[in-house]
C-alpha cells in the first residue's frame, strides 16, 4: 500500500538489485567504476585506509587514468582519523574530493556546537548516469574490529541496492546539489565556482535530451533523501505513512534504534491491529551509549506486543525494512541523529517481489544468528545494568533537547 499523506516522487520501471554485505557490494562497485567511461561520483560517511578502501581507491585511479571524471565527497567527522591519506591519495590520482564539515583543530576540537552534529551519512554512487547505487555499507572492510564469537569473525550485516533505470537520476540530482552547495561554501575560489556552474548548466541541456531506460520487468521506486532544508522528515513521514497502511507484516532492522514518539506509536498501533511487528536489533555493542539507550526500551516494546531479536553473528549495520509489499534500503537509522541531524537517502521500493527477497534474508538471519528478547532475560539482567542502559537513554534524550528539536521528536 502507499503511503498516504506523503508526496513521494515514484519511478516506474526501475532495476534494483539487493546487495548483502560488503561481499556483494564492493564487487558490483568495482565493477562499474570499472566500466564508467566519463563520470564517477561517490559519497560516503567512513571512507577507511583498510585493504577494502584501498582496493576503491585503486579502481578509482585506474577510472582517472582512462579519463573519467572522479569525484568523492566524505564526512569530516565519519572519516575523520584517515581523511588526510584518502584526500592524499585521490589529490595524487587527479581525482576531485570534497570534505562535508571538516573536523576543526585544536581547541575548538572540545567545543560543542550542535552543527558539527549535522553530518554526511547517506551513502551513494553514480556511474555515468547509468547505474546508481545507495545503501548504508561505508568503504570500509566488513571485517574490521569486529566481535568473534569463537566461531571465526563474519562480516557486518547490511545492505545496498544496485539501480538501473529512471530512479538513477534522482540520486545523480541528490549528488550535484550538494556539490554545488559545498562550492557555494568555497568564497576564495569564486571563478571555480562560476565555471562548475556553467559547466552544470551544459549538462542540463544535454540532460533534457537523455533518456533513462524503463524496464518492463521493473519496479516502483523513489529515493527519500533527509536534510536539514526542505526535507527534514521524509524519511520518518514515509516509515510513519507505511506503517499505518501495514496489515500483515513489519520487520524492521535497524543497527540504532531509539525512534522518536510517532514512530514508537505507530509501531504500538500497528501491533494493537494484529501486525505482527519484529525488530532485529544490535547484539554486539559497537556504540555503547546507542546500544544501552535502545536496550532501555525493550521492556516498554514488549509490552507493546513487538518482538524483539538481538543479532549475534557480528555488528548489526543495516537500517532495512520489509513492510507487507514495500521496502526500505538506505542509510538512516531510526535514531535522533538519522532523523533529525544528518543527509540521509533511502530506496523506498514498492514491489512485492523484491520486499520477500529482502524480508527472506531477515528470516534467515533471524533462524540462525539471532537470540530473542524475553521480559523474563530482561528481568534476570543485573539492577546496575539496567541503571547504565536508563542512564544512556537519558543522556541520549538530553542530547535530543541540546539540539533544539526536541519537540519533533
């Protein structure tokens, strides 16, 4: 069912393709840099110096010397510890990069000032114009510092989604305004600016005239973007509108939970209906005080009807959903910071076909990697773990009201 009382700009037509883990990811990214003749353009929250980030950079290069027109923008605070020798390495290349909100030094470094909160956490890419991919998988490796449960380190859990078709203009569209936003913000460089913008022009002309293919076999589909002008709640407005139209099914996996009031609501109603709604959430502590903050709440989630799996295997990293007929790919979580703070883009594909391919892999991690959450092992666990976990909430909370959005959330 779609939502109501949301504008979403749907494609028709569309070809996407869920890619589990970084074990499918990185390889269908190689290999369209790889094929990528004229321009390649990649945002990421991590971009790390590991063996896997290296083997971007080497496909990226590669991409230069055949002539292709690289750009990458990163976090500043995300990529923060490798930002230096990624910028190094792709300034050598002949590659051009961007850092969003670059980290400041020293003193101000301690100074808390709640825009350096608002943050590049959307991961995407472009090809040519041709295929696009978003998902929540940084360049980083799927097995780096993760937990081993004597069983051997196995990879984060996550997901991206491959995409051909009219939708692949909507992500090209989400990257150029941000460019273009972030050499706005360049004031020693205006004659750069004026030519990029002339340039952006040219592509417009030629852009009118190109036409994205339409798959018969394809899918509905739209990109949700979240930011901080004029869509600060598309992401939530959609989860919200999809969860009052589920009659049947919700799962959600999300690696930090801790939804505002609305979302806590509609997942109650929904539950109250004869949903029946499931939650794969963080086993393994990544974040300590996320982690703590969303295990506050487990009790009250219960109560709802809602069940709850902790994931056990590795760090939970996906932020998925598969809601009777429709699916949610991206990179926000359901989290003050997602929600209200950082740029954020999720595929949101109403296809029946590709949501049981989605909700099927959720069921497999659910049967085998995954432990439940019972009000009895609540119970059991010691009174000063529960103190640290409402402790955490609380912290989180009054980060919440530190932002000034309190009452959106």
């Amino acid at each position: 069912m779609a939502p109501r009382h949301t504008h979403i700009d749907w494609t028709q037509g569309n070809r996407i393709d869920l890619l589990h883990n970084g074990g499918e990811f990185f390889p269908a990214l190689c290999e369209a840099i790889d094929q990528a003749r004229s321009l390649v353009h990649l945002e990421t929250y991590i971009f790390a110096d590991d063996n896997t980030a290296k083997r971007v950079l080497d496909t990226l290069e590669s991409a230069c010397r055949r002539g292709v027109k690289v750009r990458v923008v990163i976090d500043g605070f995300g990529s923060n510890e490798t930002v230096d020798a990624v910028t190094r390495r792709l300034s050598a290349m002949g590659a051009q990069y961007r850092v969003y909100r670059p980290e400041p030094r020293g003193v101000a470094n301690v100074r808390f000032n709640v825009r350096r909160l608002r943050r590049l956490h959307r991961k995407t890419a472009v090809m040519d114009n041709a295929v696009a991919f978003v998902g929540g998988i940084n360049i980083l490796d799927d097995y780096e510092d993760v937990p081993n449960d004597g069983r051997g380190a196995r990879p984060r859990f996550d997901f991206a989604v491959r995409i051909k078709g009219p939708l692949v203009d909507a992500v090209a569209r989400a990257q150029r305004g941000l460019w273009l936003r972030m050499a706005w913000r360049r004031r020693d460089d205006w004659a750069r600016f004026y030519e990029r913008l002339r340039d952006w022009s040219a592509w417009r002309q030629r852009r009118v005239r190109h036409k994205q293919p339409v798959f018969d076999d394809g899918v509905r589909a739209a990109l949700l973007v979240r930011d901080n002008l004029r869509h600060r709640q598309t992401i939530e407005n959609v989860y919200l509108a999809t969860l009052a139209g589920a009659r049947d099914e919700i799962l959600i996996a999300n690696a930090y939970f801790l939804p505002g009031r609305r979302l806590r609501k509609a997942l109650a109603e929904a539950a109250e209906r004869g949903v029946r709604v499931r939650l794969l959430l963080q086993g393994h502590s990544e974040y300590a005080v996320q982690y703590r903050a969303c295990r506050y709440m487990y009790g009250r989630m219960l109560e709802m009807g809602i069940e709850i799996h902790e994931y056990m295997a590795s760090y939970l990293h996906a932020k998925v959903a598969a809601i009777d007929g429709c699916a949610m790919v991206g990179s926000s979580n359901l989290d003050p910071f997602s929600l209200l703070l950082a740029r954020e883009a999720n595929v949101y594909v109403q296809d029946h076909g590709f949501a049981h391919a989605l909700a099927a892999v959720l069921e497999s991690e659910l049967r085998e990697n995954a432990r439940p959450v019972t009000a009895e092992a609540l119970q059991r666990r010691h009174w000063i773990t529960r103190q640290i976990d409402g402790f955490s909430y609380l912290m989180l909370r009054l980060g919440v009201a530190l932002t000034g959005r309190s009452s959106e959330y």
